[in-house]
C-alpha cells in the first residue's frame, strides 16, 4: 500500500503523504457524521 502512494506521489516524503492521506480521511469521516446529525436534526 505505502508503496502504491510513493509511486503516484515519489517527489513527497512518505510523512507528509501519510498526513495528507490522515487529514484527509480524518475531514471526511467529520463530514459523514456532521451530514447525518444535520439529517436526525432537521
């Protein structure tokens, strides 16, 4: 898998492209939740 991500990204540090993948996964799971609270709400 790490390998998979340096290959479309070899010019990144594989730090930086785990924080990336990280930040990412970490905005979308806050916007899954946020939109089905917005859903139970409303």
């Amino acid at each position: 898998m790490r390998n998979c991500f340096q290959a479309l990204c070899p010019h990144k540090p594989s730090h930086l492209l785990w924080t990336e993948i990280f930040l990412y996964e970490y905005i979308y799971l806050n916007f899954q939740v946020v939109r089905k609270l917005h859903e139970v709400l409303s």
